[in-house]
C-alpha cells in the first residue's frame, strides 16, 4: 500500500509541475484527495408510503372502498397521536385493466391513490405499520428514515472527511519529499445512507433515496417493523497545495 501510496505522489507532483498547460489544473503544486467520514445514527424521523388500490366494475364503488380505507388510516393515525397534517392523501386516479373484465363481461375499473405519513415520533412507528401492513386494498409500501438534525451531522461529517483527506495528503506529500499547505477547494460528493431502506421514497413526496417500492405480499414483517440504523458516508474531493520542506540550518 506504502508503495502505491509513493506512485501516486509522483503522479501527483508530475502533473503539478506541468499543470499551466491545461486550464483545469490549478498552477500550483497541488496534491488532489478524497477524504471520506462514517457514522451510523439512530433515526428520530420515519415517514411511510403506500398506495390504496381497489378494482371493480363499478367506478363508484371502488372509490367507496378507497373512501373506506383512507378512513381507517386515518382512524389508526389518530389513536397514534399522528397530527392530522401528517397523513397526507392525493387524488384518486382512475384506470381499466385491459387484460381483465368485470363479472358482467364489462370494463374492470381500477382506482388508486397514494398515501404518504410523516411519523415524528418513531417510538410510534411499529404501531403504524404494523396496523397497515396486511389490510386489504393496500400495496407499494414503503419507508424511510431521518433525523431532524442531519443538517448539524452533515456539517460534522464533512469536516472529519476534511480531516481525513488532509491526513491522505500529507502521507502522499511526505512521500514526494514535500510538505501539506494550504486548502485550495474542496467539493463534497452526496451524503451517501448505506443502510438497507425497504421501499422506495417517492420523489413527489420526498428527496429521492433510489430503492424500490414492495408489493405487499413480498413485504418482510419484520424488516418493516424495525427502526434501522441511518449509515452514513461522506466523500470530499479536497485540493491542498504543495510547499517545499524547508531548508535545514546546520
């Protein structure tokens, strides 16, 4: 590892040196790193997605079953101490299933709506989703997690992958018989959450988090119960310029 620290510190000094022939590359003696920063945190925030489905010859009908069951998530909030700001519920979308027909040979209407509830006390959180997972007409579930003050991590999570480039550089400078100066630039990448989210956070509800909705019947009980821990990476590209060590007195 030493040695291959000890190329890319010349590669690095190389490319320093020649820098004025390409106006990307500042001209300045510089070595270019990616610090990196961990920490896992308990959530204090949850939010859960889901859509209400219900199929039916009938179009008025199914809306009185969509009707019902947004009534009884409602209901469930409510003896959970849910604000009723919290359960937010968007307009009924109305479909044909092509492939299927009704009993009496008509169209099969299909009406959806999706349901998004912000849960800002997670000790609530078993109660809510295990109350919805199993009802019927309900499917696409999916969770998230957060913490009301990840703002405040964030900020301590860039300035230890700060820490942690710096440390990078000074190994690669030593190596090239020089010495770490000053912070140049600096550009952190995305907070990257590396636990295992089930579902997915729906853009027009949320920041996207990119996983994938579960139907209900694929979903793990167990998984949808627990409060996981947020996992949590920060890379930063970070540019320190490069001074000579200086001069020995004898």
């Amino acid at each position: 590892m030493l040695k291959t620290r000890v190329r890319a510190s010349a590669l690095v000094l190389l490319l320093a040196s020649s820098g004025a022939g390409a106006s990307s590359v500042p001209d300045y003696p510089f070595v270019h790193v990616t610090g990196n920063s961990f920490q896992a945190v308990v959530p204090d925030l949850a939010s859960l997605d889901f859509e209400i489905v219900a199929p039916d010859a009938d179009p008025a009908a199914a809306r009185a079953v969509i009707e019902a069951r947004v009534g009884e998530v409602r209901d469930l909030a409510r003896q959970l101490g849910i604000e009723a700001d919290d359960v937010v519920v968007r307009e009924v979308r109305q479909g044909i299933r092509k492939e299927e027909k009704g009993a009496n040979g008509g169209p099969l209407y299909e009406l959806r709506c999706d349901v998004h509830i912000n849960v800002r006390n997670v000790a609530n959180w078993a109660a809510l989703a295990g109350g919805l997972l199993g009802k019927p007409n309900l499917d696409g579930f999916a969770s998230a997690f957060d913490r009301t003050d990840m703002d405040t991590i964030h900020d301590e999570l860039v300035t230890r992958a700060i820490q942690d480039a710096r440390r990078q550089a000074e190994v690669m400078a030593a190596a090239g018989g020089r010495r770490v100066g000053g912070l140049m630039g600096a550009t952190p990448e995305a907070l990257k959450n590396l636990s295992t989210a089930m579902g997915l956070e729906r853009s027009d509800f949320r920041r996207d988090r990119g996983t994938d909705r579960a139907r209900a019947q694929d979903v793990d009980r167990e998984q949808l119960l627990a409060v996981p821990a947020l996992k949590l990476r920060q890379p930063v590209d970070v540019i320190f310029r490069l001074e000579n060590l200086p001069k020995r007195t004898r």
